[in-house]
C-alpha cells in the first residue's frame, strides 16, 4: 500500500468512489466487501453536491457501521474509532 502515499488527493478520491468497488468485488470476502462498501457509500454521500439533514444522517449511519464493525473483521486492535 506504499502507492497510496504518492497519490495525490483526487486520485485518491476517484480510486474509492469509482474504481475500488468494482476492481474489489470478488476479491474481498463478502464480509470485508460491504464493510468497505458502507465506507464509500458515506463518504460519496458527504462529497454529493446536494448535502441534506437526510444525507448527513444516512453516512453518519454507515459509518457507525464501517467503525463499530472494525473490531469483528480486523480485531480489537483496530476498533479505535468505535466510539
């Protein structure tokens, strides 16, 4: 993953809105999948040109998910953010 560092911002950007889902489906186990999936979903969300009260709720939702389900996929090493 050394190869994230030199990337810059909106290449970044394009690799998690555009391209990661699908290059990553079959890849990921299932599980990892959709836990990345609620990632790119929230942040698709707050990066949309028309932010709503509904919108802000619906990623602040999935990423509750993406941070809560942390420790269950990677460990409770990793469950920092589970607030």
């Amino acid at each position: 993953m050394l190869w994230v560092c030199l990337i810059i911002g909106t290449e970044f950007q394009s690799w998690l809105l555009w391209y990661s889902l699908p290059v990553l489906q079959g890849i990921l186990p299932s599980a990892y999948y959709h836990h990345y999936s609620c990632l790119v979903a929230a942040i698709g969300m707050l990066l949309g040109t028309q932010l709503t009260s509904e919108t802000i709720d619906r990623a602040n939702v999935l990423l509750n998910n993406f941070c809560c389900e942390m420790s269950n996929l990677y460990g409770e090493d990793h469950d920092d953010y589970c607030l």
